[in-house]
C-alpha cells in the first residue's frame, strides 16, 4: 500500500502543504481533503512543497487541476515547489509548468506571492 501524508505549515498567509511519499490513486483523496480544507478556511494562497514527495501519478496531478480554476477565481493561486527531478519530469511532461508556477526553491515561490503574483509567470525555474 502507498505511503502519502500532507502537513500544513502558513507563513505570511501562505498555506504550505508539505507533500510526504507517494501520491497515486490510493492517495490523491488524501492531497484533494488537505485543499479543500485549505480552501474552506479561506486559505486561497497555497504552495505545495514536494521536497519530500518520492512519485505522483495522474491520479495525482489531476487534484490539482481540479482545484486551481477555482482557488484562482478566488484570487488566489496554487504554486509548486521543490519538487525532486523524477517527479518534475512529470509535471514538465503533462505541461504543468505552463499552468503553474513550478519554483526550485520554497523561497521562490513564496517570494512571488510576495510580489502579488497569482497568475503562473511561464518562468520554470527547476
């Protein structure tokens, strides 16, 4: 059975989801209760950091395209960070960066947030 878990952390009004294992069809009813909590507090700010996030499958990626036209309607917006290489691949694959600001680092994501930036800027940076 896939191990996955999701922890919250919030740093200036950004809700960070820490992703933990393997989010496949198993798992992705865990990742989708984690945003629609997010989003039902009134958290519309929200980067996925995926540093510890060893596989996803499109069971997975399509949490989060279930969720991003309606996060971003609210003036808000879904960001991805630190994702490992394999898991990037993915994403990059499917065309994520193109529909997500996808970051190299937490910082940089946070930092445009910071800046007001909830549209995807189409500047990969991993």
């Amino acid at each position: 059975m896939s191990t996955f878990s999701v922890s919250y952390r919030s740093t200036n009004g950004v809700q960070i989801l820490d992703l933990h294992g393997e989010l496949d069809a198993h798992t992705a009813s865990d990742l989708e209760e984690a945003i629609q909590s997010c989003f039902e507090d009134g958290s519309v700010q929200l980067l996925v950091n995926g540093e510890e996030l060893q596989y996803i499958s499109s069971a997975g990626l399509g949490v989060f395209m279930a969720y991003v036209e309606e996060i971003r309607e609210a003036d808000g917006d879904i960001k991805i960070a630190s994702l490992q290489p394999k898991v990037y691949n993915v994403f990059d694959l499917l065309g994520f960066p193109v529909l997500f600001d996808i970051c190299d680092t937490e910082e940089k994501a946070l930092h445009l947030f910071e800046e007001g930036n909830t549209k995807p800027s189409n500047e990969e940076s991993s």
